[in-house]
C-alpha cells in the first residue's frame, strides 16, 4: 500500500508534482527558520559564555592555595558610540591567573587588543582614541575571549601601586559562570531573556509556515477528495486512505527537510550577522545539537503529516460527505474565548505588574500568545459576519455570489490570509511599544546636546575632587570644543532636594545651550552634566533650572562635581574624552548622555529587529499561501465557473466573485489584528511603563499598506488564469 501511494504522489501528473514541489518548498522554509531560531537560541548561550571572564572582578577565591593573585580592574569605556571593554592588570606572582585568549598577562606598558579594536587603532588619529592605552600593543586577543567577531576589547599591564591607586581589587581566579547563572555579575545579556524571544519569534514565524503546509495540502483537495471517496465506495478502509494522504505528506515533507537543512546552512553567515544581542555572532555560534536535528528532522515532517491529514478528514469520515458536498457548520462565537482571555490576561496587570522580570515576561507574553491564537481562531467567524454584511447589501451579481459563498465556508475564505494576520499582529504590538517607549524617554538626536556634550563626574569614592587647576588646559583649545564648563558641589543638595550641582547664572547665560535660571536667581542648582533627566530634544523650549540656596561667590569654593565639554565634531568630542581620561584614569570614564541611553535601550532595539525579522519573513511566506489559495480555489471551481459561462455569466463577474472572496477576508481581518495589537501594546505599556500608546510613524503604515498592496497584487496575477481554465472544454462530464 505504500508503494502504490509513492506512485500515486510522484506519478500522478503535472497537478501532483507541482503539489509535491509547493508542499516541499514550505517544510523547507519551516525547516530553516526552525533551525535558525534554535541555533540562535544555542548562539545567545555560547556568546554569554566568553562574557563570562569580563566579570572575573565578582569571581569566588579560588580553591587552589598555591594561586597566586593578580589585581582587576574593569570598566566600559566608548569610541564614536561603540562600547570597549577595558580591562587592566597586575600580577602578584608568576601564577597569578591568565584571562582565555592571551597566552600570558601583560606586562606594565603592555597589552592585548582584539582584533576588531586592533583595527580601529590602526585607522583612527590617536589622539582620538590611541592616547588613551599606556604601552604598546604586544599580541592579539584569541577568539576564545571574543563575544563577537565586531567586539572592541584591550587587556592592559599596570604595576601593582599603579592598580591599586585606580581602586582595583585582587581576585585569584578568572570567572568561568555564565552571566546567566550567576549572581552579582554584571556584563553581557539575558539569555533566558533572548530564549524567550527568539522562542516567541519562532513561534510567529512558523505559525505562517504551518498555514502555508496546509494550503498546499489542499491544492486540488476537490479532485483528490472525490477520488479517496471513489476509492472508499469501493473497499478502501479510512486507515488505507489516511495512509495514502500521509505518504504524500511524507515524501513532500522529507524532502523539504533536506533542503531545509541546506537553506540553514547558506545562510548561517548572513544570520550570524544579525545583532540580535546588541552584537553578531560568530557563524560557528549558529550551532545545531543533537536533539535539536532530531526535533526538527522529526517534529516538520509529523506537522505536515498532520496538516494533511486534517485538511483531507471528510474523506476519513465519510465519502458520501465528499461526493454530496454538505455545507460545513458554521463558525461558532465561542471562537472569540481566547481573544477575549488573552485581552483580560493583560487588563488585569494593569497596575498590578509582577515584581520578577520572569514572571513578567511569563504573564505579558502568554497574553501575546492567546491574542494572537484567538485571532487565528476566531478568524473564519469574522470572515462570516463580514460576508453576510456583503451578501446583505449586495447591489450586483458578483458581490452576492462572493457573499453567499464567503457565508457558507468562511474557513477557506480565511485559510488564505491567516499569515498576514501573524504578521501584523507581531508588527503593531512591536511597533507601537518600541515607538511610545522612544517618545517617553526621548531618544537623543546625534546633534542634541545629549548626544554632542561629554562629562567627567567625580565620585566620592575615587579620590578627592581636583582643582581647577588639574583640569587640562588644552581642552578649550581642541578645534571643535565649544565650551569648558566645571560644575560644583551642591552643599544643600541632600537637604533641599535640588540636583547634585550649582553653577552661577551668569555662566549659564554664558553658555545659553544648557538652560536658563529662574528670574532673579543668581546660582542654579543643576544635574552634573547639565542634562539630567530632562529633554533631550534641545529643539524645546530652554530649560529652566531651579534656583540653589548658595551665594554666586560661595560656588568656586565648593569641590568640583564633574567637568563638562561642549563640542560641535566626532572628532573634537574623542579628542577631549582621551585628554579627560589620561588626566584622570580613575572612577567611570567620560560619556555623554546619549551613549548611557544607547545602552539601556538595547534590549527595545533588539526587540524591534526581531519584529522586523517577523514582519519581513512573514509578509513573502503569507503572499505565497495567498498565491497557492487562490489558484487551488480555481483549480477546485473551473467546472463551475465554465458551466457559469456557458450560462452567460461574463468573466469578469466571475474575476469579482474571485477577487471578493479574497478581499473581503483579508482587509476584515488585517483591519482586526492591526487593532488588536495596537490594543495589546497599549494594555502592556499601561501595566509596564505607565505610558499611553503613542501613534506609530508613516513607516509603519506604509510597510503594512505595502504588504496589503502586495497581497492584492497577488490576488489580481492569479485572475487570468480564470479565463484560461473555464472553457467550453472543462464543463464536460468526466
């Protein structure tokens, strides 16, 4: 019985090859992007690992006695908004610990860099960035210590008094955990986090690819379900028929396998290159175990087999079901419970948001889930409420018919268009959080102050504050520096609740960009870099300070708080941080505002490259099963339709039948999801961030008019195949 269904399947025509190669080609994209996202799963793990050593400064004493210690010293420094990893140190013996990647610590005026930064120094003005790493470079840093092939890393040698005047501590053994197991460790990225993500990015992505399988299992599902029938009126038993489907699937489906496989393989570098943690990956990082093949190589063909099986049920059930063609049920509304559960799930943390970040990613993403399930579900019955709406106030022949037949099948008017809806359900709710979250905490423009302005603060804890005279002269002289400007300790900060620092108004007048003081004011008390949290669109209206409880002669008599450098260039901006560091090597290094927030919205831009990735994988993979649909559809109905012409129905009437009963699902239905994942972003903010939705920009509605542009473009290359298939010829009786 087998055999005979390999030859029914690869013998039976140009109609079950070209089945066989739209069903192959859609487990291979399944399969592919399946892979993909396990093997990014797998990569976030390995990158996370070589983080590990960056955090030796929390790392346990080590159990060895005879280890010797070295002193450790880590901090984040920047170049043109790209983050350097620096670390220095000093051995306290010859066994004192050796990071991964270098064969030896460096000696004082020595050091390693990586090959990325080893780059970046060779290319770029040393005074830019050079000046700041005493010594010379003595090899190169081993990609076993390397997150990623773009990370900027320098391990630098310091004596012993050197390292313990910059405040280092002594560790005895390099940090070995993963940051994701560890406690108090503080670089490199969430991966259960990302594994969540990449997850729920699975899970979109392939729930188009699954409509996809089975719309290409149902092409010329009329004619095949009539044979199975003929068959089942002459002995055949439902367990031959299931087998005969399942092989189909099967052969389809092993074969998408192989070249899905392959697909991942091509294009594992250009993945590899996706920054999905902030930074790409090595290719090798994109690496498949064991029980990941054996998931993938099993669970898409089985998922095939199934969405073949359940789009040729009635034949199981019944042939007679088949061959005097019973009008489905109806969809019932109990298919809106999950939109609706989904929709409560997220009002109800409304206010009362987890404490845990897990339980917070468990309780918003579940609520994601259902939404987006419900829509698929309750899909065929808002297909049906909009049909009969149509049918209702038809004025011609083809609105009619297109509504008639949309009401009394509305799972197939739906089944076309259920990828669209992943897509922009995914898209919205990414798009309208990332955009609200933009607008509330204000992006800094490359040319607004918080992106332009550089400041030294000087904490306590480094040292006692210098004077002004330590401050380099040569800063105001750098070309491109707009203004010096040192900023005092506030005596009453603690007690009046003002910011941190003073500065006179009549600096601040003299500066202009910065602010203003009240009227009458003589001293402002201000943030340390004159920022602060405000604004960072200096497009506003001028900010104004609050005045400070200190006399103007009293302010240079305090310590000084921080320095703060105005510049007008990249380069006169890299040219004062380098003087800044050299001449004060202890505490944070110099940043500006934009750079911290750089950082803290990482985790949103990896959010909306995922979205994307969501958005522009599915919008193709949607467009395909919309193409297959279609063309099924007319394969399945060119008897009726030719018998429709020789009655005198035009073609063109028959093109409206076609093009409504596609039309009216899809803008229905894209219509809803949009909705309801503007709906969704807007709940989670509120229960999140205590933000309202903010509109998204034109992009967004010009990619989702696109996709709909695209989606009906499709619909209307498929229309002349209409009059090619419904000749005289097709109406005789076979």
């Amino acid at each position: 019985m087998i055999w005979f269904a390999v030859r029914l399947s690869v013998a039976g025509g140009r109609e079950a090859a070209t089945r066989l190669v739209i069903l192959a080609a859609a487990v291979a994209l399944g399969v592919g992007m399946l892979l993909s996202a396990l093997a990014g799963m797998n990569a976030v793990g390995e990158q996370n690992q070589r983080y590990a050593w960056l955090n030796t400064a929390v790392a346990p004493a080590s159990v060895d006695a005879s280890a010797d210690p070295m002193w450790w010293l880590a901090r984040k420094d920047y170049y043109r908004g790209e983050s350097i990893a620096r670390v220095e140190v000093a051995a306290l013996g010859p066994d004192a610990p050796v990071p991964p990647g270098i064969p030896h610590l460096p000696g004082p005026g020595e050091f390693y860099v990586s090959p990325a930064l080893g780059e970046l120094l060779r290319t770029t003005p040393a005074t830019e960035l050079g000046d700041r790493f005493p010594g010379h470079e003595i090899g190169t840093i081993g990609r076993s210590a390397l997150p990623s092939p773009e990370s900027l890393l320098i391990v630098i040698g310091r004596t012993p008094a050197e390292m313990e005047q910059l405040g280092a501590r002594q560790v005895t053994q390099i940090m070995t955990t993963s940051p994701s197991d560890c406690n108090g460790c503080y670089v490199g990225v969430n991966s259960d986090g990302m594994t969540l993500m990449l997850s729920v990015t699975a899970a979109a992505l392939l729930f188009p690819v699954l409509i996809f399988i089975a719309t290409a299992t149902r092409l010329a599902a009329a004619r095949r379900e009539q044979r199975f029938a003929a068959m089942r009126l002459i002995g055949a038993t439902p367990r031959q028929i299931t087998l005969i489907s399942a092989v189909e699937s099967t052969v389809a489906a092993l074969a998408g396998t192989v070249v899905g496989f392959g697909l991942f393989l091509a294009f594992r570098p250009g993945l590899a290159a996706i920054p999905f943690t902030g930074e790409p990956f090595f290719a090798a990082d994109l690496s498949l175990n064991v029980i990941d093949v054996v998931l993938v190589a099993l669970g898409i063909p089985l998922a095939a087999v199934v969405a073949s099986w359940l789009a040729l049920r009635r034949v199981q059930i019944s042939p007679l079901g088949v061959s005097r063609r019973v009008t489905p049920k109806p969809p019932r509304a109990w298919r809106l419970i999950p939109l609706v559960a989904g929709l409560a799930e997220l009002t109800y943390f409304v206010g009362r948001r987890p404490d845990t970040t897990n339980g917070q990613l468990a309780a918003y993403l579940s609520g994601f889930l259902l939404i987006l399930t419900g829509l698929l579900l309750a899909g065929p019955w808002l297909t049906m409420i909009g049909a009969r709406v149509l049918a209702g106030r038809a004025s011609r022949a083809a609105t009619l018919i297109a509504g008639r037949r949309l009401a009394d099948n509305p799972q197939a008017g739906f089944r076309s268009v259920g990828g669209l809806i992943v897509a922009l359900f995914v898209a919205s709710v990414a798009t309208g959080t990332i955009t609200t979250f933009v607008a509330n905490r204000g992006e800094p423009r490359t040319d607004s102050l918080a992106a332009t302005s550089l400041a030294k603060r000087f904490f306590p804890d480094d040292g006692p504050a210098p004077a002004a005279e330590q401050i380099p002269t040569g800063l105001a002289t750098i070309p491109g520096v707009r203004s010096v400007t040192l900023v005092r300790l506030n005596p009453d900060a603690s007690g009046s609740g003002g910011w941190p620092g003073v500065i006179t108004c009549a600096e601040l007048d003299r500066l202009t960009v910065f602010g203003s003081c009240p009227s009458g004011a003589q001293v402002a008390s201000v943030y340390p870099d004159l920022i602060g949290p405000r604004t960072f669109d200096q497009t506003s209206d001028p900010y104004v300070w609050e005045t400070a409880g200190i006399a103007p002669m009293e302010v240079d008599r305090q310590p000084i708080l921080s320095v703060v450098v105005d510049t007008t260039s990249r380069s006169a901006f890299e040219q004062a941080r380098t003087m800044l560091v050299n001449a004060f090597p202890s505490g944070r290094f110099p940043a500006s505002i934009g750079e911290w927030e750089a950082d803290s919205a990482q985790q949103m831009v990896q959010f909306q490259q995922l979205a994307n990735v969501v958005m522009l994988a599915s919008l193709p993979i949607a467009g395909c099963s919309l193409a297959v649909s279609i063309a099924g559809g007319l394969s399945d109905r060119k008897r009726p339709f030719s018998m429709l012409r020789l009655t005198g129905v035009q073609l063109r009437t028959l093109r409206r039948v076609v093009a409504l009963e596609t039309v009216v699902p899809l803008l229905t239905v894209s219509v809803v999801a949009t909705g309801m994942g503007f709906l969704a972003a807007q709940l989670f903010l509120r229960a999140q961030l205590h933000y309202t939705l903010v509109p998204p920009g034109l992009s967004f509605y010009l990619v989702a008019v696109g996709g709909l542009a695209v989606s009906l473009g499709i619909i209307a290359s498929t229309l002349p195949l209409l009059g090619r298939i419904t000749g005289p010829e097709t109406a005789r009786n076979e």
